[in-house]
C-alpha cells in the first residue's frame, strides 16, 4: 500500500466473521475495487464481544477474532488480492467487565496500589482510602453481604483466592484471610473485605462515587494512562509490531479526544510507526449561542494524522441533498408535536447538563478535588461551564476561546454563579493544572452523551440530521457551499478518511437518503404522520415522529430490530422512559406502535414509503457517488456497497452476506451484462460501487484537485459536479423537486472538448456543452473519465 490507501472497506470482526472468514472475502474485496481493507480492534477484549472496543489485553490478538496466526493468514490473503490493511486501535480504554480477563486490571484489583500496572490506569487512589471502588453489587453492601462469597483456595485465576458475588469475580489480596476469619458469617466476610484492595459498592454508586476514569459513562471501560511512556510502550508492543512485520499498513486511532494529550500522543505514535497513515476518530462539531457567528471547528493542524475518520464529510453530502425550503414546515411541524419550536442550543444546554448532574458527577467531584485552592459551588459552576463548552474540548493552550465561550455563556446562564466561574476560568485556562487537563477531558464525554446520545433522540424534526458530528440545528447546505467545504477537504486534508456509514451512526446512509426526501414533501409527511398516530401513539410527539421516520426509513425492517430500536431509542432520550428506571407503562405504548406498523398501519407505512422510495434510492446513488469521487480516503463500510438500512448499534453489526453480494458483483461483470435497474436488490448502487472505486484505485493520478464543473439551465440547482483532475462526477440532488418540473429540460454541463466514458455505464459522452437529459439518462448518477483515462476493466 502506498502512504496513504485510496479507499478502505471497512470490517466488523468478531467471533462469527473471524480473520479467517475475512481472508475468505478479500477476492470480492479486491474485485469491488476497495484498496485497503479496514479492521475492526483485534486486541484480545471481553469474551463475548461483537465490537472489540473493551479490549482486556493489549498483548495480543483477539483468540475468538482467530489469534495472531489468523491475523497472518489474512494479511498473507489481503497482499495477494493487492489489498492493504488498516487497523482500528483503542488506546484511551480498557474493558474491566469481566477483570480475570485482563491481566492489568486483575494485578491492580490484587496487589492495589503495589501493583506493576497501578499507573497504567487513572485512578484517584486518595478517594476511597487507597482501593478501586468496584460498583456491582445489586443492592447497597450492607444488604448485600448475604450473597458475597470468599474463598481462599488457590485458583487458576488467583493464587491468593477469590471473592465471588454471582457472576463477579475478584481476586484476594495475598495475605487477607486469616486463620481466625468465619468466612460463613457476614461479619467475618466483611472484615476479609476490608483487607482487600478494592470495595465493592452499589452499581448505582458508578455515576457519584468512583474514583477511576471511565470511558464516557461506561463503568465497565477504565481509561488508561498512555500519556505515561511505559504505558503506551507496553500498550502499543502487539500493535507495533504489527507494523514492523508487515501484517498492517495503518491505524485508525479510537476516541484520541480521551487522552490526556492527544497531539502528544499523535506524535508519540508517529515516531514509534515511523509515519505510518494515521486516522483519528476526531468529532468536529461545534455548538455556538448563536451558530452562525461561529467558524466552524476544524482538526488541529499539528497532530500527526492524515486526519479524522469522516463524519464532517458525512454531514456536509447529507445536507446538499436535502431540501432547504423544508426547514420552515418541518419546524412548524415539531413545534405543533412538542407545543414550542425548541432552540437546539437550549437542548443540549439542557441535555448535556443533565449528564453532567447524572452520569458524570463522579468525573466532576474529581475536578473539584483537583483544584488548587477550594472554591464555593465549584461542583455547580464546572457542570454549567461543561454544559456551556461549545466543542468536544480544547488542547490548551489552544482552544481557550472555546473556554472564554463557555465562560461567557454560564454567566448568561447563571447568574448566581459569577463568583465560582470567575474563580474557575483562570484556573482551566492553565494547562500545566491538573484540574485543567481533567477538564479537557471531561468535555467531550458530557458532549458525547449529552448530544448524541440524548439530545440526537429528542431533536426529531427530521431524523436524517442527526448522526454522529453534525449540527442537526444546520438543516441544509447549498451547492457553492458544499463546493467551498470540498475545495477546504481537498487543500488541507487530502488524504483524511470520508464515510456515509459506520458503527456508530445513528442510521445507515440509505434510511438517511430516504428521511432527506421528507424536507422535499414536508406537507405530506405531516399527513402521513398524522394518520400513523390516529393508530398507534405513544403520547409524545416528537418520539412520534422519530419512531415512525425510522419505520419509514428502514422499511421493510423486521419487528425484532425496530422493537430493540425503539427501546434505545426511548431511554437514550431520557424523557419519557430510561435505562436505570423504565416507564413499562410508556414503554409498551411504544411496542404497541411498532406492533401496529406491521398491523393496522401497514397499508399507511407501504403507500408513503412507495412515494417516497425512488427519490430514496436517487439520493443513495447521489451520495454515495459524491463520497466516492470525492476528495479523501472513502470508506465503505460492510455490506453498505446494497442498500444500507441499518439503526443504530448494535443493528448496524448484523451479518453480512458477502456470498449474495460476490454473485451479483460476477453478474454485473459478466460480458453480456446488462446495466441493472434502480430496484430493491440495490444491484444499481452496487454498480455504481464497484465502478467508481475500480476506477478511482487503478487510475488515482485523475484524482488531484477539485473545482466545481459549471452547469446551467432552469434545473441547474438539482445537480452537483466536480472535476478532479481528469475524472467529472454529476450527482442528482432533490429528485423530487426535479420531477415537478419535468425533468431536466434544458439543463446542461459544460464539459472540457473530447470525449468521456461514463464509467458506470459505459456509454461515451462528447465533451462540449451537454444535456443532462442525456447525461444521466440511465441512473441519476455518472462518472464521466476522458476516454484516454478509461481504466481498463470498468
């Protein structure tokens, strides 16, 4: 592979699809025309685990994933088929769920603060008097007690013993049962565990009363200190040496925004794989009083990546294929379901305060304990400068407008806190503090679950504009903005990754595609939805509407996948219902609607989906053509080269069948193939695939700029296009707006003189002034090579 792949197709392994099976797929892979393949974490991780991001030993491969000699083996099958490979790796966290899997944290939770391993993980040994508080038990301890057991044996897993509650398991300090312990009495059981280097506490003491750094909320992921040099040395050994020998050409880096030090870590990592393609899994997504007055974020320009994995590319194809002139009636319409028109900014104000009264008090009591000298309602003052910080964080001593922003904003907000926030700024804005370097930390989980992962459930205007890194509150963009943002991709970040899915987006490209043609039919959604809920609501408005565009935009999706959907979807809002107490009341409303839309609003669901489906799939060719053509590293991610139409995680892990898609791609190339029809099979987008990443892998010297091609005509706004250098992409935007009109009529592009192929259907195209009538004739798509360029198996 070269220093940077020219495209990547990205792979979910795990135990069902080990490297094994994946060495089986890398022909197709090759034969769809992908350059790298893209790997999912292959550390050994909690046994059981369909993502691999809870690593538990970072010293080797993943044994269910098939272990080191199946990662060989599929290296050794990815260079014959001419592929190169790029790894995911998670350095900010390990997985604890389960702590006689990982070696480190066993050692810590054995040996406590004397252990080798008591620096790799970031833990405020001072809070809870020098041991790891352990929240699993069911109920407070004292009520607990009855079903804890200990055991001194020596065990495969502990030479010193073992203390069991259910299915936890934790190892005995060497030493702390004595002769003289009644190990059947609760007393004697709790002296034993007073001598233990962690406590057990109630699972919902996890969100006030840890004192170990978690991975956002999650309890069971411990953040690691690579910061430190031994720790990444010994984090990153198995990943090196994947480098040095050749099994791997690349990392993508998971959540750098964790790391205490992200640029230094970036740099770190670049001197040990000397200047190995790097990408970063970096959000970019700012969130202003008043958005419009403030530049957008952009990636820090001295971290040694080639940049971020893609989802500001994402949002930017997304929203120039929607209808501007939906915004106002979608509006009006979630103003109508929920009684007011919210300001986003005022939501995730709320929502990301909420998280951090919640779930990240733990992490803000740490803050506190931090400081320099006491300040009077710190705690309140930092969750209101955490719920007021604009982006993910700073890297002090860049990023301190972001903090003066932040700073601003609480004293708009809260008044009463002047004293503490005053007090406060200086103090984060010194980079060499503690508290300051915690807090930069801190910014972005609050940001992650407050937004994302809540706010993105509430804010239901329209579904397609909230996913991973977008601004949903920015409804649309214009084609000279969506070309001034490529122009920016292309000049500073050329070799950075582009995606329209992965597996953290909130839905698949293709449900998005769908939900986009609602701001061209707003009206008509607004009846549609409102005969859906004459036969099924759950009482809420807005949730109304988010259940049933993902019923729509997945249809025909099966009722077990839009069940678990609908349940996440609900308690990640966190209004109505949650995931700590439950509403079963609200929650079987909400099954009761899904259950109707394969009931009694299954004819409402077909006929609006009928509608709407072609314009769906022209905007699924749009897209994924503007991605693939596009500047940057385009990922495709698994399965995603059919119709896409997964929900959120873990919905978009499902299988893949690559046996029905290596069959269909050996029927578009079969020599007296016909060119397929745009129909449920997804063989059109399947073409257009294959061809455009064929030709952008075997001729990349027709991919060195970007420059907007002219159009003009009455239509001219329903197309995108842009030259790169040798190679012109033509995209459809509002397919229905499009319709209306009656088609292209005089529209045209003007092309440089000679002759083009369009390589999706092989049909020449004389250069000059061209009809788009003519153009995209066959599919709402073309990507037009000059003839001397054509590669030679399109």
């Amino acid at each position: 592979m070269p220093a940077h792949p020219v495209s990547t197709y990205r792979l979910q392994i795990r135990a069902g699809f080990d490297l094994d099976a994946a060495a089986a797929i890398t022909g197709y892979l090759a034969d769809l025309g992908a350059d790298a393949a893209y790997l999912s974490p292959l550390l050994q991780s909690t046994r059981g685990s369909d993502h691999g991001y809870d690593v538990t030993d970072p010293t080797r491969v993943d044994a269910a994933r098939g272990g080191p000699e199946a990662l060989e083996r599929f290296s050794e099958a990815a260079r014959e088929a001419g592929l190169g490979i790029l790894a995911d790796i998670v350095p900010n966290h390990m997985g604890i769920s389960k702590p006689q899997e990982n070696p480190w944290w066993w050692d810590v939770l054995t040996h406590g603060r004397a252990s080798v391993h008591a620096e790799a993980f970031d833990i405020d040994w001072a809070f809870g008097d020098g041991k790891v508080r352990v929240p699993v038990l069911g109920a407070p301890p004292a009520e607990a007690i009855g079903d804890i057991r200990v055991d001194p044996t020596p065990t495969p897993e502990s030479a010193t013993g073992l203390a069991r509650y259910f299915d936890h398991i934790l190892p005995l300090a060497p030493g702390s049962v004595h002769d003289t312990d009644d190990l059947t009495s609760a007393d004697g059981v709790r002296a034993v565990l007073d001598r233990q280097n962690w406590e057990l506490r109630f699972w919902q003491d996890e969100a006030a009363e840890l004192n170990y750094r978690r991975f956002f909320a999650v309890t069971t992921l411990a953040a690691v200190r690579v910061e430190r040099p031994e720790v990444f040395d010994a984090a990153h050994a198995e990943v090196l040496r994947w480098l040095r020998e050749g099994l791997v050409d690349g990392l993508r880096v998971d959540h750098p925004d964790g790391l205490a030090d992200p640029g230094g870590y970036l740099a770190r990592l670049a001197q040990a794989t000397e200047g190995a393609y790097v990408l970063v899994e970096k959000i970019l997504e700012r969130s202003a009083h008043e958005a419009a007055a403030e530049p957008p974020e952009t990636l820090p320009a001295w971290w040694a990546t080639a940049g971020t994995t893609g989802y500001d590319a994402l949002a930017e194809i997304e929203r120039v294929l929607i209808d501007p002139n939906g915004e106002q009636p979608l509006t009006a319409l979630d103003g109508v379901l929920r009684g007011t028109v919210p300001v986003w900014t005022d939501m995730i104000h709320d929502t990301k305060r909420m998280i951090a009264d919640t779930i990240q008090v733990s992490e803000i009591r740490r803050l506190v304990r931090c400081l320099p000298e006491p300040i009077a309602d710190a705690d309140d003052a930092l969750a209101e400068l955490l719920a007021c910080f604009p982006t993910y964080r700073s890297y002090l001593p860049a990023g301190i407008d972001d903090l003066h922003h932040a700073v601003d904003e609480a004293l708009r907000r809260r008044p009463d806190l002047a004293d503490a926030v005053a007090a406060l700024a200086p103090v984060l804005s010194d980079g060499s503090l503690e508290v300051a370097r915690r807090f930069e930390q801190t910014t972005g989980p609050v940001m992650a679950k407050g937004v994302e992962d809540t706010a993105f459930y509430r804010y239901t205007r329209l579904g397609s504009l909230t996913e991973v890194g977008g601004d949903p509150s920015v409804f649309s963009l214009s084609v000279p903005g969506f070309h001034a943002a490529w122009q920016r991709r292309q000049a500073s970040w050329p070799h950075a990754m582009t995606t329209l899915s992965t597996h953290d987006t909130k839905r698949g490209e293709d449900v998005r595609a769908r939900l986009d043609v609602l701001a061209e039919l707003p009206g008509r959604w607004g009846q549609t939805l409102d005969a859906l809920r004459e036969v099924a609501s759950t009482g809420n408005g807005p949730f109304d509407n988010l259940l049933w565009q993902a019923i729509v935009g997945s249809w025909p999706a099966s009722p077990e996948r839009l069940h678990a959907y609908a349940e996440k979807a609900a308690r990640e809002a966190a209004e109505q219902t949650g995931w700590w107490q439950p509403d079963e009341v609200f929650e079987q409303r909400m099954h009761d609607l899904v259950d109707a839309a394969f009931g009694s609003a299954e004819p409402i669901v077909s006929r609006f989906v009928e509608e709407i489906r072609d314009a769906g799939w022209s905007n699924s060719l749009s897209a994924k053509l503007l991605q693939l053509a596009g500047p940057g590293v385009p990922d495709v991610y698994q399965g995603s080269e059919l119709w896409e139409t997964s929900l959120v995680d873990p919905d978009n892990r499902r299988p893949v069948d690559f046996g029905a898609r290596e069959r269909m791609l050996a029927e578009l190339d079969a020599p007296d193939a016909t060119r397929p029809p745009i129909d449920e099979s997804g063989a059109a987008k399947l073409l257009v695939t294959s061809r455009a990443l064929r030709l952008r892998r075997d001729r990349p010297e027709l991919y060195t700029r970007y420059t907007p091609v002219t159009l003009v005509g009455d239509a001219a706004d329903h197309a995108v296009a842009f030259d790169r250098g040798g190679v012109i992409a033509l995209a459809t935007r509002l397919p229905i707006g499009l319709a209306a009109r009656g088609g292209w009529g005089d529209t045209a592009v003007m092309l440089p003189e000679g002759t083009f192929v369009d390589v999706v259907t092989g049909r020449r195209v004389p250069g000059g002034v061209r009809p788009l009538a003519d153009v995209l004739a066959t599919y709402p798509v073309a990507l037009l090579a000059t003839e001397a360029a054509e590669a030679t198996d399109v």
